[in-house]
C-alpha cells in the first residue's frame, strides 16, 4: 500500500514509518523543510515537500495515496494558542482529507486521546463515544472531541476513517516533553516527588514502540468509523508513578494537599489534569486488530533509566 504519513519525524511517526515500511508498505512523509526531508529519508520514506497549512497540497497528496495516517500538529500555534488552537486547526485538514477520499474506500487512520471520552468512572472503552461538546468543557476537550466525531463521521462519505486513541502518556526514548519529563522536572527543581492527595487517580500508559505496529493495522483492517485503544498499561497510580521518580532520583515522595496542587511550584496549569483519573481499555482492540503490547510499561520503562541521564538538570516554570 502506497501510506501518506503526516508528522512522520515526531514522538510517533518516527516509529510508525518504519514499521509500515517492515511490513512492506510504500510510505511517503509529508516534509516542510529540508531537515524534515533528510529525517524521513533517514528513516526510508520518500518525501514530498508540503505542509499541513496548505489543504489543497494536502488533498492532492491524500489523493495521489493508497491510505493516509496522520499524526501531524500545528505545533506553530502553540505560543499564541495553545493546545485549543492546536487541535482546533485539525478540524479543517479532517475535511480536507475527506474530500479527497470520499466515496473511495480508502483509509484514514488519525491520533487521538484517551482522554476524549472523558470521566467514566470505571475503564473506558473503545465503544465510548467523545463527550457531547459542551460549554462547560475545558476548550482542549471540547476541540478534541470535535475532531475525534469528524474523523469518524467520514465513513459515512465513504472513507474507511479510524481513531487511533493514544494512552494520556506514550513513553519511551524518545520521550522528551511528555507528561513524565514533566513530573520528572519538577521533582528536579522541588526536591522532592509529588503527587495529588492519595495518589490513587489513575494513568492510562503506552510504549511508543507499541503505538506504531497498532496504527499500522489500523490502517490495513479497521472498519470505517472505528475507534482504537493505544494502551499498554490501563491505569497505574500517580503515587506509584511519583514512588518511581523519586526512588530514580533519591528524593523524597510526598503528597501535596488540594490547595496547594495550582501553585506554581506544584502543579500550577497542569493541576486540573493531574487530579483527573483516566483508567482505559485495550480489549477490544487486542481482540478485533491481534495488536499486543509487547514493549516495556510505563513503571519498568522509568526503571531502565533512560529518563534520569546522571547529566540532567530539570528546571520547569509554571
């Protein structure tokens, strides 16, 4: 299969391309500069130069290919922003790949969030549809889950759309600014490893090795309008994760209290998301794609080290 992908040198991409070109697949990386070209040569994929910004380039591109994965970001808007803006600028190149594959059968394999369906209280599961957007959502979710229902409300136009939902942390390698060298960070600058109350809220995790063989078949056996679990590890408590940095680093582990979780030194902008318990299932997509998780989890991967080079120095400011 001829695969365009899209943020083929980012956290993801850069393992998805290679394991689609293992399985034999043609893969061409979406490239905006010269760097990007070499990146995706490296990794042997050929290049078209373009960017997600121009949506008719794009929907030639879509188009000239036999399937398309898409894990690209406008990481330009962040600074002025934000994520909202971010995720909101999906919306149109959602459309964009719509017209260019409607009525083809072709698939559209795009990333998503665990987090799209939002507080269950229990595991969520690839059946949950993303909560109905309302005004009492934070902007991010609210945008999230209006790209999450375009991406599957293209199968009813005839392309063979899917969601691949990756775990609230992908970890591994090359994990540079994830959730973890967050935590990482500001035990670093605090001196100690925190954690909100009793720490039992619980985190969704993958290997971001593992992400890569599931958006592949995603791509090669997803019926249209289906949504995927990237999860290896379904739920592990924050103190259990907070334990783990702190004995990596020789600090103390402590619980920080409910008023003190906004302040700059411990959560500060990442307080309401900290808090929050994200448990998540991956049955139904082990069952209907075969895809299992085989890399390391989330607390062994923190063992082996790779996040605690003995040269760091962890500075955040909230």
């Amino acid at each position: 299969m001829r695969v365009l992908v899209t943020g083929g040198t980012g956290h993801s991409g850069s393992h998805i391309i290679p394991d689609l070109i293992a399985a034999g697949h043609e893969v061409t990386g979406l490239a905006r500069s010269d760097t990007a070209a070499a990146a995706l040569s490296a990794l042997g994929a050929k290049v078209r130069r373009g960017d997600i910004r121009d949506l008719d380039g794009l929907k030639e591109a879509a188009a000239d290919s036999d399937g398309v994965i898409h894990v690209a970001h406008r990481q330009d808007l962040l600074p002025s922003g934000g994520m909202d803006a971010v995720s909101a600028a999906e919306i149109p190149v959602m459309l964009a790949y719509g017209e260019a594959l409607a009525g083809t059968g072709k698939p559209l394999v795009v990333a998503g969030s665990i987090g799209s369906p939002g507080q269950l209280g229990r595991p969520a599961t690839e059946e949950d549809p993303p909560l109905p957007v309302r005004d009492e959502h934070r902007g991010t979710l609210r945008v999230r889950n209006a790209v999450e229902t375009t991406v599957i409300g293209l199968a009813e136009q005839g392309v063979r759309s899917s969601v691949v939902r990756i775990a609230n942390i992908a970890h591994g390698t090359t994990d540079r600014a994830g959730f973890l060298p967050m935590l990482i960070a500001l035990a670093k600058q605090n001196g100690y490893a925190g954690y909100p109350g009793d720490g039992a809220n619980m985190w969704n995790a993958v290997h971001i090795r593992d992400i890569a063989p599931l958006f592949r078949l995603a791509l090669e056996e997803s019926p249209a309008g289906s949504n995927w679990h990237a999860v290896g590890d379904g739920g592990i408590p924050l103190r259990e994760i907070a334990e783990a940095i702190g004995g990596r680093l020789g600090l103390p582990v402590v619980s920080i209290p409910a008023d003190e979780l906004m302040t700059p030194a411990y959560f500060g902008f990442i307080a309401n998301i900290v808090t929050q318990s994200y448990p998540a299932s991956n049955l139904i997509t082990r069952q209907a794609l075969g895809w299992e998780p085989a890399q390391p989890g989330l607390l062994a991967d923190l063992d082996n080290g790779h996040y605690f080079p003995s040269s760091s120095k962890g500075t955040l400011k909230i």
